[in-house]
C-alpha cells in the first residue's frame, strides 16, 4: 500500500489533483484512482512486461481522454516499453531520487509539473480578497471530500462495465416486473422502461466490445531467430 499511496502523491504532483490509491485495488488493474487517469504499481523484483501493461490497458475502454501511468519498481522488458508507445502509457519507475519518468510521455508529465512550479514561484501582484462561498456551496464541498474515498473505487468498477450492468438490469426487470400482483401502474411503467432499455444497453455493450477489440493494440510478432 505504501508504493500506492507514493504513486498517488506523484500523480497529484503532475496534475491529477484526485488521485487516490485504492487499499484493495479494484481487480481490474487499477490501484490508483483520478478523474482524468488510472494508474496500476508493480512492486516486485522483476521488470513489468507487456502482459503486465495489458492489463491496465484493458480498463480505458472506449475512453480514450483517460491517461495510463504505470509505475514499476523494477523497470520494464524492451516489449513492455513497445507496447507502451503504441498505448499511449506513461511509464516511471523508482529511483534512488523518488519517482522518475521513463518514457516520452512520462517525461512530458512531469516537464509540465516543472513549468508549472516555476511558474507559481514567480512573484505575481496580490489577487483581489476572494468573495466568501454561500453556505450550500461550501456544505457541496464538505460532502464531495467526504464521499470520494468511497466513490472513487466504485466509479472505477463500474465505470469500464456500465453497458453489461445496465443491460442485465433491465433483462431481469423485463422478467420480473409484469408478473406482480399489485400496482398495475408501476408495473406497466417498469415493463415499458425495461423494453426500451434492455435492448440498448445490449446494443451498446456490444458495440463498445468491437471497438475495443478494433482498437487494441497488436502484439508484436517475434520472428524465431531473434527479437
């Protein structure tokens, strides 16, 4: 959990304010967690490979906004980093100096960290005393911090899934609902809901598979006599 935890603090550091490491993991490849990125660590001897990187790829989905960072304590094999230029992953590994990058797209992360520091160090004129926030927007606020830690885990779920959970929702209440005995007119509403929204949310659950399967990236092929 501590090689999390560093990694959330890194990528608060490079912009993903949000960021949180998620004790259990989510079993999908992600242990930490942002609005904007997805993040899985390697802590072990080896070097993460290809396969490992899949693995975090596979969580995007049809969200091609959302960034990959993949920490590794141990570096990566020559595929791995292949396959990271095709994914558009970001790469960083431990030092003895902390958390450094290892790719381009790494680099560009934490060069933007820098311009961004240099930037605050500037004096500027002093800004104008801010208004005071009204009372609800302050309570939003208290209740948006409160709610996060257990949100994001389940945003991260649910999140790539959402189709397949909704077309099986409305498959079991299609089933279900007309067969009550009372409250004919919910029952009439819930059956009508589940006849549009099941075959959409199928609809949908399979196009997002063939997208994904259209756009993932090939594995190389290694030729017998060498790389």
């Amino acid at each position: 959990m501590e090689a999390e935890s560093s990694a959330a603090e890194y990528m608060r550091t490079i912009g993903f304010r949000d960021a949180t490491a998620l004790e259990y993991g989510t079993g999908h490849g992600i242990d930490v967690f942002a609005q904007g990125a997805s993040a899985q660590v390697k802590w072990r001897d080896g070097p993460a490979t290809a396969e490992d990187l899949r693995g975090l790829y596979s969580t995007r989905g049809a969200d091609w906004r959302r960034m990959l960072l993949f920490f590794s304590q141990s570096g990566y094999t020559e595929d791995a980093r292949d396959y990271a230029r095709s994914a558009h992953m970001a790469l960083f590994t431990w030092t003895k100096d902390g958390i450094e990058p290892v790719d381009d797209l790494a680099t560009t992360l934490r060069d933007r960290r820098d311009r961004e520091s240099a930037a605050r160090e500037r004096p500027a004129p002093a800004p104008p005393e801010p208004a005071a926030l009204p009372a609800w927007r302050r309570a939003g606020q208290a209740i948006s911090r409160a709610v996060r830690p257990v949100w994001s885990p389940i945003a991260a779920v649910v999140g790539p899934h959402w189709r397949v959970l909704g077309a099986v929702f409305f498959t079991i209440v299609l089933f279900v609902a007309p067969f009550g005995a009372d409250h004919v007119e919910l029952r009439v509403l819930a059956t009508t809901i589940a006849v549009v929204g099941a075959p959409t949310c199928w609809f949908l659950a399979i196009a997002h598979r063939r997208e994904r399967r259209r756009y993932r990236p090939q594995r190389r092929q290694v030729s017998p006599g060498g790389r």
